[in-house]
C-alpha cells in the first residue's frame, strides 16, 4: 500500500502530565509504535493527548441530548493538534460484562449461529430468538438463561439439633430476639423450644416455605403486622432474586455463606430452554456449538453446504477465523468474559475491529502482546498491519522489541520515568532505534546469556492429578527455595496450574497477582505501603499537633474541594470544566498545614515527592523499609501521593508486592510479573526476585518474558498447544535442559533469542 501521500497527525506543545512540551508528526496510514520506561510519557501522549481529544471533538458533532449521555472528556493540555482521525481504544481492561455475557455474545458469532439454526435446524423453535439465553423466548425457566442455579443450602442455614430460642437459625438478622426472628419465634405456631429436628413434616414445611397469614410484631415504635414469609422464601427474596450489587458488602458475604451454586439440573448448563435445545444443525445442538473450541468449530461449519445454511455458515466461519488467526482458537463461545484475562479480552475487541468495513480509523492499542507467547506475538504483528492495510493509523504502546520490528515508525520516550521522562529521545524505523543512544536502543543491543549456575532445591511442593479445565492429569512437583518458571502458548493450562490448583494445594502461598486493588478513590502508594501513617505520626509528633491534620481524608482538608485538589463542575452537554481548587491551589490541604514542617519540608511536599526523595528526610526504620520498597519493585518514579486509580495492571502487582516483600520461607506466586516493564525495567525485576529466593523464599511466576525464562533455576513448559491441544507436561527441569529440547515451542523461542537458532517455521517469524 502506498503510503506517500498521507498526511501526519501533528501534535504540538503538549504538557499533559510529565510531558514536557512534546511535538510530533505521526504518519497516518502507518504503525507507530511508543516506547520507553513505565513512566516516561508513552501514555501520555497516545491516550492522555491523542485519543482523548479525537473521542472529545468526535462527540462535540452529536446532538446536545447524546451528547449529555456520551462519556466527557476534558481538552487535553496541548498547543494544537491537527489532522485527527476518529480514534479506536483497545485497551487491557476487562470486557466486563456479566454472567450473561460470553466470547459468542461479545463478538456477536452467537447472533449468526441463533439464525443459522432458527432457518436451517430441525425442529425449528422459532425465530432466532429463541435460540437466546438473553430472551425469554429461549432463555431456560430453571436457571433464567444463567447456566448454573444458586440455592439456600439448608444444612447451613439451620441447626436442627437446636431449638428457635437456641438460635437455630444461622441466617443473617435472624438472631434470637432480633425483630426478623420474632417473625417465628413470636408468630405462636412453633414450640420455641423444641428442637427442630423433631418437628414434624407439616411443621418443617410452613416454617422453611410458610405463607398466607400476618405476625404482630413489637417494634421500637410501636406494633405492626408483617406477613408471614417462610425462612427459605424469605432469604430467596431478600438475597437471590435482586440484584446483589445493592447489598452491603457484609451482607452480600454473609449471604454467600449460607448458599451452593450448581450447574442447572434443567438445561445441564446450557442456557436454552428444552425448545431450543432439541433443534440440530448437521446432528449437533446449540450446545454442542457452544461448549466446541473455535479451531473446531470452523471445521463444523466449513460442512455446511445448502443453500440455506451455506452463507450463514460462512459468515460465522469467517469470523471464527479471526479468533484462530489471533491466538484464540482454544475459547469456546459458550465460555464467560468475566473469566478471561486482560490480554484475551483486548484480542477480543481486536477482531470485533477486523470485521469492520471502516477505514481512515486510528486505532490505539495498550501493549497488545500482554499475556501473549513469543509464538503468538507473530501472529499479533500479523494483525496490526492488516488494520494498517485497511486504511487506518495504528499507535502501539508496547515494550516487546517484536512487536517494535513490525512498526514503520517508533517514538522512544524518556530519558528515565517521571520528572525525568515527557522527553522525545528517538523518532525513526526500528533499525536506527537499535543503533540509537537511548535506554531502549541500548536494551535492544545487549543479549542476555542462559545463566551458569541454578540453585538446588531444598524441598518439593507436589500437585498430583491435575484435571482442572483442560488439565489432563498432571502430576508436577515445584521445587522450594529457587525460582521457577511455567510458561507454555496462552491457554496451555499454565494460571489454572499455577493461580487455581497449585494454590488450593498449597494455600500457604502468597499470591500477588494484577487484580484491581480494593481501595478508595482517595488511596495512594504511601497509604498502600502503610508509610503514610507513620509519615502523619513523624510530623505530629514534631509539631505538637493532631496527627488528623496531616490527612486530606480527615481533619487537615481543604473545606473548599474537600481534600480532592480540584472542582469538577459538570456542564450538561458541554465539556465538564475541571479547576484546580483555588483555596489550596491544589494542595488538597488547609493552609494551615503547611505552617507544620519536618527537615523544612510540609506533608504536601511530602506527597509530591518519589520513595527515594523522601528516604533522606526521616529516620524510623520501619518507615524507611516500607518506602525503600518502592524502589525494589521498580516504582521509582511514583509519587507517594499519586491516586492508585491511575496504575496500570503490572504496576498494581508490584505495589502488592512492595507490601509483601521482606518474608523469609514463604511462596511466592506471580502472574506475569513482567506486564507493563521496559527490558531495562525487567532486569531489575529478576534482580528483586533473585534476592526473594537468596533470603530463603519459593518464587514460582506465570510468565512469557524469556529475559525471566534465562534466569530461573527451574521451567515447567505447559502445552503443546492451546485448549483441548493443551494441558499437558511438555517439560521439566533446567533452562539449559529445556534448551536442547526440540518438542518444546518455547525452547524454539529460547534458542532464536539466544542467536542459536536463526530460521523459524513459516509464519513464526
């Protein structure tokens, strides 16, 4: 495709966050690719600036009443910016959804498959919807279209050796006394101490499932009459048949207690009425279609050649494809979003895009290759320029240096994170940026050798019949006190191993995945760490004050913005306008405040300042670990007063692992520790994780990154394949031994990086 004539999108002084007067000319119609430390501006640029002011001026051209239900978007802090196409995000966060929500609904293969058996199945149930489990018409009644049904488990919810005024009744508010209790207990139909299991069956029935008269019940403000509701009926109400998300955090708990989820005994799991379930298409029902992996699904409809059934079989084909095409083709369509990771989910939306008929799109992917093995990277590269060739802009933030070798063109940001990064330090092709002075060039030009030495374990942690998902009876024993590594392509059985079976084996494990954090809003690094407490103590004590003061969640707030810096004032259908609070110009703290000071410095320059800065200003000890914490998890460039909200995924993970560091003779599990680093970056995380394992730990990481692979003591390779073609031991022992061995997709990988394996099969380049 020729790209000569296009036209660059030209940005112009930008300063949003680090960026330090940034100006730059993409090429439309090409890859570029951003590259740099985790701090150094990349996102910044192509989320915070780029994308963000497409998405703004795209909604300004829809009508004021969509445009007040359209998410807002603040100009980004820019000069200029000019030549803009409509932007696409595609980024890591999950597709979300529900327990409704499946990889067929999500990428609408499920419609094509509703029509293909509502027009060509036998016996037809209908029209296409009836071949939904999101429609009453073809929805199971036993489980309402879920899959799986959730019931009162009785024997939980009730002692039956107990009587009503022995507190029989476990369930929660049905203490004895409470006024839900004297629903039973004061409703004089019961002998309230007699033990339950002696009731008779007539007694056991209206007690669990009664109905159909009033109870007067004495309340503080008087008397009143409640209908009378049975305990299982009642707690079915109250807890299974509303939306959950309503409750209390404590309730919801104290509700899951008491209940047992099981595949729906009326459709066996499969979501459809009886109607539905009957039909079939070339001997197979909606089921079978569901529940088959995408690779072999293509094969099933690739049969189908009438008339009828012939170009919807096609169309479902084609789409199908592109999953294979992309590394998916072990997901089944009936298998739930909410369980995929954030690297399966971003390919997800990839292919709902390749399907697309649109073009002079810009697309902006967020690391593409997370979750990704060096096998499937290719076929990831594949993906990229086929959107290019289309008509489109790609913009890639990514660190993996084969995903840079597909790019036209690469911006390397920098010098270093934070304060030191918002810089430009490379624009050009791939080739010079090898050759380029930067820290990227420099990581791209050294190659790290196999490591010499592996340590000897002093002990074995066995899982033994492994059979979870596609597991096929692994019996696998982790070493103690060295590093290892499980690797194997995406859906090779490694996270079921490792983050489902090894740790319900061995629940001792710490395990320090990229979950979302459970904090407020308001959280940050220090408060994380639990350095920041200390920090209020350090300067209350130094000034004679209320530690309070020293909380912009507490009594040192500023009364204008209420402790959060700035003002959001929501304008309808215009822009929200988002000032900085002009009472603490920011601060997020009374002036008050900043009259107390420790080494000269307020809690305001506190906050602002990296864990490093702010080591040289105090002297506890405990205080010092925790912030020194941050700076052996890679977060030098964190502020320990940034928002938590604003961390990526693989930052999030070393945070957590920032508060668990300094254990000895535990085990340590980690989901792709690696997700989010620079090459600079991931050798100071193997360093870290080194000393883990020295102070007398068991490290055990999920993990693609073959910079880890080259220094673990110990790899277990999963596969050969993904899916149904996986779940297999293909390997066991040292990176040297798996070096030599030529059954293993990733010792093919190995031995390319190490420059002793120059030629690759076709289409693995």
């Amino acid at each position: 495709m020729d790209h000569s004539t296009e036209r660059g999108i030209v940005i112009t002084g930008a300063h949003e966050n680090n960026l330090r007067d940034v100006s730059l000319t993409l090429p439309k119609g090409r890859i570029t690719v951003f590259t740099g430390v985790s701090g150094s501006g990349k996102s910044s640029v192509v989320f915070d600036t780029i994308a963000v002011e497409s998405q703004r001026q795209l909604n300004e051209t829809f009508t004021s009443f969509l445009r007040n239900r359209l998410p807002k978007y603040e100009r980004p802090r820019a000069e200029s910016m000019e030549d803009l196409s409509v932007a696409v995000v595609i980024d890591q966060k999950p597709l979300g959804g529900n327990v409704r929500s499946t990889v067929g609904t999500a990428t609408d293969i499920w419609s094509v498959l509703r029509v293909l058996f509502s027009r060509y199945g036998t016996p037809s149930a209908g029209g296409a919807t009836a071949y939904s489990f999101n429609d009453p018409a073809g929805m199971c009644p036993g489980c309402d279209g879920v899959g799986r049904t959730v019931r009162l488990d009785l024997d939980r919810a009730v002692d039956w050796s107990k009587s009503l005024n022995e507190g029989a009744l476990l369930l929660p508010g049905l203490s004895v006394g409470s006024w839900e209790w004297s629903l039973y207990g004061g409703s004089g139909r019961f002998d309230n101490d007699l033990p339950l299991s002696a009731y008779s069956e007539e007694e056991r029935q209206l007690l669990l499932y009664g109905s159909g008269f009033t109870v007067r019940l004495d309340l503080r403000t008087g008397s009143a009459d409640m209908r009378f509701e049975g305990v299982v009926t009642r707690f079915e109400r109250l807890y299974l048949k509303r939306d959950t998300a309503s409750l209390s955090d404590k309730r919801r708990a104290a509700a899951d207690r008491f209940t047992v989820e099981r595949v729906c005994a009326s459709c066996g799991g499969a979501r459809l009425n009886a109607a539905a379930l009957a039909t079939r298409v070339d001997g197979l029902s909606p089921a079978d279609y569901g529940r088959m992996e995408v690779a072999d699904l293509v094969g099933v409809l690739a049969r189908i050649d009438d008339p009828v059934g012939g170009p919807i079989a096609a169309a479902a084909r084609e789409r199908l494809e592109r999953l294979v095409g992309i590394g998916l083709g072990y997901l089944s369509l009936d298998r739930e979003t909410t369980t995929l990771s954030g690297g399966e989910g971003q390919r997800l939306k990839m292919v709902r895009h390749l399907g697309s008929s649109l073009t002079g799109l810009t697309f902006v992917f967020d690391e593409p290759s997370v979750g990704l093995h060096p096998r499937d990277v290719g076929r990831l590269g594949d993906l990229l320029v086929r959107l290019r060739d289309k008509g489109n802009t790609v913009l890639v933030v990514e660190h993996d240096p084969d995903v840079m070798a597909v790019a036209d063109h690469i911006v390397d940001m920098g010098p270093r994170a934070g304060a030191e990064g918002g810089h430009v330090v490379f624009e050009g092709p791939f080739d010079r940026l090898r050759e380029a002075d930067t820290l990227t060039g420099r990581c791209l030009r050294r190659r790290t050798p196999l490591k010499g030495e592996f340590r000897s374990p002093t002990g074995r942690l066995p899982v033994r019949g492994a059979d979870l998902h596609n597991l096929k009876g692994l019996d696998v024993s982790f070493p103690t006190g060295v590093l290892t590594v499980v690797t194997g392509v995406a859906g090779s059985g490694k996270s079921t191993l490792v983050s489902e079976v090894f740790t319900a084996a061995h629940p001792q494990a710490v395990v320090v995945d990229q979950s979302a954090i459970t904090a407020s809003s308001r959280s940050t690094p220090a408060s994380y760490i639990g350095a920041l407490d200390t920090i209020r103590k350090v300067f209350a004590r130094e000034n004679g004050v209320d530690a309070g003061l020293f909380s912009f969640n507490s009594a040192g707030a500023c009364p204008g913005c209420s402790g959060r810096g700035v003002i959001s004032t929501d304008l309808a259908f215009m822009d929200p306008v988002t000032t900085t609070c002009q009472e603490c110009e920011g601060r997020r703290f009374h002036d008050d405040v900043l009259t107390h000071r420790v080494g000269g410095r307020s809690i305001v320059d506190v906050l602002e300042m990296t864990a490093a800065q702010a080591v040289g200003l105090f002297e506890d000890r405990a205080l010092l670990r925790k912030l020194r914490t941050l700076d052996e998890v890679g977060l030098t460039y964190l502020t320990l007063g940034q928002p938590l909200s604003t961390l990526s995924g693989g930052e999030r993970q070393r945070i957590k692992l920032a508060t668990q560091l300094h254990r000895t003779s535990s085990v340590y599990v980690l989901d792709e520790p690696t997700t989010g680093l620079h090459l600079a970056d991931t050798g100071a995380l193997v360093d870290l994780l080194d000393r883990l394992v020295d102070a007398g730990n068991t490290v055990i990481c999920v993990e693609h990154n073959l910079e880890v692979l080259k220094r673990a003591d110990w790899v277990i390779d999963l596969g050969p394949d993904g899916g149904r073609n996986g779940g297999e031991l293909v390997f066991e022992g040292t990176p040297e031994g798996l070096l030599a061995d030529r059954a293993s997709v990733t010792a093919r990988y190995l031995r390319r990086d190490l420059g002793l394996d120059t030629v690759l099969p076709k289409g693995r380049r």
